[in-house]
C-alpha cells in the first residue's frame, strides 16, 4: 500500500497547489437569513416561498417561545439580517436601504436611503457595518449607542478598498481585502487583526470579542478562549456561530453541527443537517436542512438545551436577480423559495470544480508562491501526470495489480446500447461532490437524486438507488432498458449508468424547472410562476406529457407501459417542456396480438393506481397508464392532490362525479381566474377527457384519442370568440 500512496504524492502536490486558488461566490456568504439580538432574545428571519421576502421574528426566554411569531413590517421586502445586543438591523430588497428595529418592538426605523445602494451588512453590538454594490468602500453607523461612551466614536466614517466577508464583533469591524488579508476597525481592532498576521483568508465570523475564519487552505483560525478548535482536516467545516460561551461550526461532508467552548465540545443537534448557523451571547441558532426550520440551543441555567421554533419556513440563503452572479452554481429549488423571482447561491463551490476555478482572475496564488511559482508549477504537472499515469496502469492488465475492494460487483449486465453511456463511479463521485446533501435535488422509493456536472460541462441529474434486496435490481434494471429505447422530445433522456462498486446509478438529462407537481399545489408563489398563471399553459403541459405516454405505448419497439404516471414523474425543462420521467416500475409489453402484461405485484402510487386491477390475476394494460394521466389531468383542472389522506379521499372519485353531473366550476381550481368564453370551452374538453380517462377500463380512451382531443382543446384557446349579431 505505501509504494501507491507515495505515487500518489505528486498528484496531492499539485492538487494543493490548485486548492490556493481563491474561490467565492460573487453574493457574499456572510450576508444571510436570520439574526438575533442576544439582551432581549429576539430571534428573526426572512421568510420563504413569497416574492415579497419579509421578516418574522419571536422571542425566547430560558429556550422558550414567549408568544407566537410577529411580523416586522410585511409591507417592505428585504434581502439580508444582521443583529446587535439588543436590535436588529435589515438591508431591503436592492440595497438601497436599511432598518432597524428594537428586539421586542415591531416598529422599525429607517436608518439609511441611497443614493449608493449596498450589498453586505454586518452588526455589532452599538454600530452597523455596509459594504457598498461594487465593493469599493465600508461605510459605520453608530445605532442605540451613548454619545458619552468613547467606543462609539472609535470607527471611522467611510474605508476606500475592496473588501468582501464583512464580519462584526461587539466593538469592531473586520473585512478581508483584494489580497486576502484580515483587516480590523474599531476600539478592538489591533488585538483581533494581530491574531490573522500573515495569514491569507477565505471567510471570516465575529461574535461577542471573538472572531475565527477560514485560510486559504480550508483550515479554521480562531482568537480568544476559544480556540481549541475540534480536530479535522482541510475544509472540515462551513458555517460559523460565535457565541459569548461557545463556538459552533457545520461539518461539510453531513451538515451536522460541532460546538466547542469552555465546556469541551459537544454535538448539540445530535445527526441533524444544517444550512448555516448564527449566534447571539448564549444562543446559538441554524435553519435545519430537511424542513428549513429554526432550531435554537444553548445554556439555561446550568444546563444545555435546545427547542424547535413554531416560526415559518425561512430562506436557506439571500435571493438574487437570477443565476448569472452565482459563481458556484444555484441552490436547489431556489426559484421556489424565492416566491418565483430571484435564485439563491451556493456559498461555496465543489471541490470537483477546483480546475475550473483556475479561470478566475486572481493574483493571490502568485503573490503567495513568490519568484518560484513557475518552477512549483512545473514539477507539480509533471509529478502529478507521472504519478495519475502510473496509477491507472496499475489497474490495468498491463502491469497486472489489482486492487481487491473486498467484493466483486454482481449486478444486472446490459447490451451496448446506442446514445447510453457506461459510467464510472470515480466520474459520478466527482460530479455530484461526493454526492453532497446540498446537491441533492430529489428523492423517491427508489433512491435520491443529485444535481452534478460531468467533466466536459454538462449539467445532469444522477440518480442514486438505495432499495435494498430484489426490488434494487428490478428497478434499476427496469429503468435502464426501458429508458434507453424510449428517445422523444417528451420522455427525459436516459445518458448512462454505473453499476461499478456495486453501485446502482443512472445519469438523465437535467430538468431545469424540476417536476409538475410542485406547480399544482397551493404554494403562496403560486401565482407569480411563469407557467400555470394560466389554463391555457396547464393545457399545453398536459399535451406534450401525453405525446410522452402515447410515443411509449404505439411507437416504442417493443411498447413500455409506465405504471407510475404521476404529476411528480412529469419533469420540467428550462423551456417548461413536459417530459415523462422514473421508469423504475415499467415494464416492456404487450406482446403482438395481446392487450395485456403479467405482474407479479400491485405496485404504485395511491390514487394513481388503477381500480381495475385484479389481485388474484395480477396484470397491466395500457389503460392502466391512462388512467393514471387522467386523475393527473384532474390535479390540473382543480389544483387538488390525487389522495388526501386526511379523510381517505380520492381525486378520481369525487372531481369526476362533479364533472359528470355538470358541476365543474365547484372542482375548478380558484387560484387561476374563472374560465370564460373559448377559455371556458376548452377547459370542459379538458376535464370531460379526465373524466373518461378515470372511468371503467373499456370505456376508457387510447392514448392517442386523448392527445388528438388535447391538441383540440390547446387549439381552442386560439379560436377568435364568436361575435353575436
């Protein structure tokens, strides 16, 4: 094993070298969501899922909510928080101006108001910190603070310079410069600044009289009593909370979260991922990552406890104008949480994409390397070709080593196939980042889905399968013969699969706009999408998801039938086209001269499934595929889901009953205007066509009647209005 690992020396070498690249993203990272004001306990943050992003906070006594959340004027719309001792501060939506408002009063003043507008607050415990838009000056504001108290008058007006990462303690200001040096303002300036001499830093997080930061090389420095930092390795940690008795940090490689202080080090959310954290005195808090929740620990009394708070869904990160100033790529469903106009931006790039990074104007690396970065250079491509080439010809036949992994895959094995590719697992490793929780874009029965990007730049969607036993391989198999024979505009491209390390992997083209489901439901954003504002755009998804199904079941050599048509398996491209996608459940058939397909179990999605199936003669038809795109076709007329579980309902029953007895207006859904005129007429083709669709099987249409009359209804909507004489 040693003669490997010195091979692989070089190739570290230079992989190191590659590290002290600097990346960001152009939205700073210390700009965030949520705040506290640690004297009156005050929690707030600004809310998700509305185009008008305002702020709720609550407060907490003794890790307690002392009465329900409250509004901090819902009328304004803001894109960054920061707190103080006792307020709080907020820079609004286009940094033209900020507020700031007392812990425990809803009445907020207005503190600045162009003309430059600014780009990062940061808030300390008597004064506020900006940054101008473009990065060329740092302005002070003092705020609740005694004109006799000498610490108050300690900052100066305006810095000129280009700083990034503005951080603020409880008596100063630290920022780091074009150079990526620490520099520090205020009464505790040169004892804080002394602590970073020499060093070359990334980020930077204040609290209290404390302040730790990220080097170049991804290792945490820390100032004060509190500098015992938890062992790890380069870039262990991300966010960073610094509190008047601990410092919490989240792990990178699970989003967990570590603390450490006085009392030794601890993990106060035990397995919980999180997104990014805050503090204030005694109070640490984070937004988990499964529901965007707040959840809050700390000292009370003499014992440490911590508390979910009851307020709203908060935003995982600042929303910005649109994708083109993320640098580091675009946070998942980011469009969603930010009510439908704006994205939110990875804090920090893969490390997948360090080469890349190589692109970005920087002199940092230079300026560190001094007269000898050439020659560094050159031995470390050298060194690290000698060594990559040395180690791929170990694992092949010409130097016969092999490295024994401890199993030997065993999996379903697949012809060549056409326009499908044969993955490896180093490459599907590489695209996701390790498939990092924060890629993650999806999950179903059959595993998760990652965001990734394959080395020659394209954006895909890998799927990893986690079912464990028989249902593993008859999926994954399943999924990649019956993709790889289905190529249509309206069926979402299988590219590859890996089965190497005994892994289960398929690589699909990536849908921009995620799935249908998440459009037909009440969301507050509903109607700021710039998709099913109307019938008419619901009608055209409906018809290019049926072209999918139809092109399945008579153009598709041999036929697919889906079994798991749902609105969540219709996908979404960058030009909101339908595709029909998740074909773990689909089986080939039927055979010429037959109408059905033998099974050996029920399977689906309840209230998608069709009511004709026989359990004791378990098979399929095609029809059972059209009836599933019926009760979809319901959800888009009414807006309701197809199974509530609350009263044990289904769609298909009680929507089609009210079609079929001239009642459609009481099922229509009343977040779109009420249909009139050609409008009215094509929208009753539509919920008519549901209504056969979920009938009795032989009453039930072929797919391609129910394309022809969607193409009939999507026509209608064009048809000039009649003109009464």
């Amino acid at each position: 094993m040693a003669p490997k690992l010195l091979l692989l020396l070089p190739a570290l070498f230079f992989s190191l070298v590659l590290l002290m690249v600097p990346y960001y993203c152009i939205v700073d990272p210390t700009s965030t969501t949520l705040a506290i004001s640690q004297a009156t306990g005050t929690v707030c943050g600004i809310m998700a899922g509305s185009q008008n992003r305002s702020i709720q906070c609550t407060t907490l006594q003794d890790l307690a909510e002392l009465n329900a959340s409250f509004p901090i004027n819902s009328t304004l719309s803001f894109f960054s928080i920061s707190g103080g001792h006792n307020f709080i501060c907020s820079l609004r939506s286009g940094g033209a101006s900020f507020f700031c408002w007392d812990g425990i009063r809803q009445r907020i003043n207005r503190v600045y108001s162009g003309p430059t507008a600014l780009s990062i607050l940061s808030v300390g415990a008597r004064h506020v910190a900006a940054i101008d838009r473009n990065r060329t000056k740092i302005r002070w504001w003092r705020y609740g603070c005694n004109r006799h108290d000498p610490r108050c008058h300690q900052f100066p007006k305006s810095v000129d310079g280009e700083y990034h990462s503005l951080t603020s303690g409880d008596v100063f200001t630290c920022a780091i410069s074009g150079a990526h040096s620490v520099h520090c303002w205020g009464p505790r300036a040169k004892s804080i600044q002394r602590r970073f001499a020499g060093e070359q830093m990334r980020s930077l997080t204040a609290g209290g009289g404390r302040m730790c930061g990220l080097n170049m090389t991804g290792h945490l420095i820390c100032t004060g009593n509190q500098s015992n930092v938890p062992s790890g390795g380069s870039f262990e940690f991300t966010s960073l909370a610094i509190g008047g008795s601990q410092t919490c940090a989240i792990r990178r490689r699970n989003g967990t979260v570590v603390c450490w202080g006085q009392h030794g080090s601890y993990l106060p959310m035990g397995s919980t991922g999180f997104e990014f954290l805050v503090a204030g005195g005694n109070l640490t808090c984070g937004l988990t990552t499964d529901a965007f929740n707040i959840a809050c620990w700390g000292l009370n009394g003499r014992n440490w406890s911590a508390v979910t708070l009851s307020m709203p869904k908060i935003l995982p990160g600042v929303c910005v104008a649109d994708e083109t100033v993320c640098s580091c790529g675009v946070y998942p469903d980011s469009g969603d949480l930010c009510g439908g106009s704006g994205v939110i931006c990875m804090d920090s790039c893969p490390f997948s994409t360090t080469i890349e990074m190589l692109h970005a104007p920087s002199k940092t690396i230079w300026e560190m390397l001094g007269k000898w970065w050439f020659v560094y250079a050159i031995f470390g491509i050298v060194f690290a070709i000698v060594g990559i080439s040395i180690n791929v010809c170990m694992k092949m036949k010409w130097c016969e080593v092999r490295e024994i992994s401890g199993s030997i895959p065993i999996g379903p094995t697949f012809p060549v196939m056409d326009n499908v590719q044969v993955f490896s697992f180093n490459e599907l490793m590489t695209a996701t980042n390790n498939f990092f929780w924060g890629f993650q874009i999806g999950a179903g029965g059959f595993g998760r889905v990652y965001r990734g990007r394959l080395s020659d730049g394209r954006l895909v969607a890998v799927k990893r399968c986690i079912t464990t036993g028989s249902n593993l391989e008859t999926g994954f198999k399943a999924e990649v013969e019956t993709q790889a024979k289905a190529r249509h505009v309206n069926v979402v491209s299988l590219l590859g699969y890996c089965t190497e390390n005994n892994a289960r992997l398929c690589v699909f083209e990536f849908m921009q706009n995620k799935d249908l489901l998440r459009y037909i439901h009440p969301r507050t954003w509903f109607k700021r999408s710039p998709l099913f504002s109307s019938w008419k755009m619901r009608t055209k998804v409906l018809l290019d998801a049926a072209r999918g199904i139809e092109y399945l079941h008579r153009y598709c050599e041999p036929p697919i039938i889906h079994r798991d048509i749902k609105s969540s398996n219709i996908l979404l491209d960058e030009n909101w086209v339908a595709k029909i996608s998740d074909f773990g459940l689909a089986v080939f058939g039927p055979k010429p001269g037959h109408d059905r397909v033998n099974v050996a179990t029920m399977t689906g999605t309840t209230g998608y499934m069709d009511p004709d199936f026989n359990v004791d003669v378990p098979f399929v038809t095609q029809q059972s595929d059209v009836y599933s795109f019926g009760v979809v076709i319901l959800e888009v007329v009414t807006g309701q889901k197809a199974y509530n579980s609350s009263d044990d309902t289904q769609l298909a029953t009680f929507a089609a009953q009210r079609i079929a007895t001239g009642r459609l207006t009481e099922v229509l859904d009343k977040r779109l205007d009420l249909p009139v005129g050609r409008e009215r007429e094509a929208i009753e083709m539509v919920a008519q066509l549901a209504q056969q669709c979920v009938a009795s099987g032989l009453q039930r249409p072929k797919i391609n009647a129910v394309v022809t009359e969607l193409e009939n209804a999507v026509a209608r909507f064009d048809q000039p209005e009649a003109i009464d004489n």
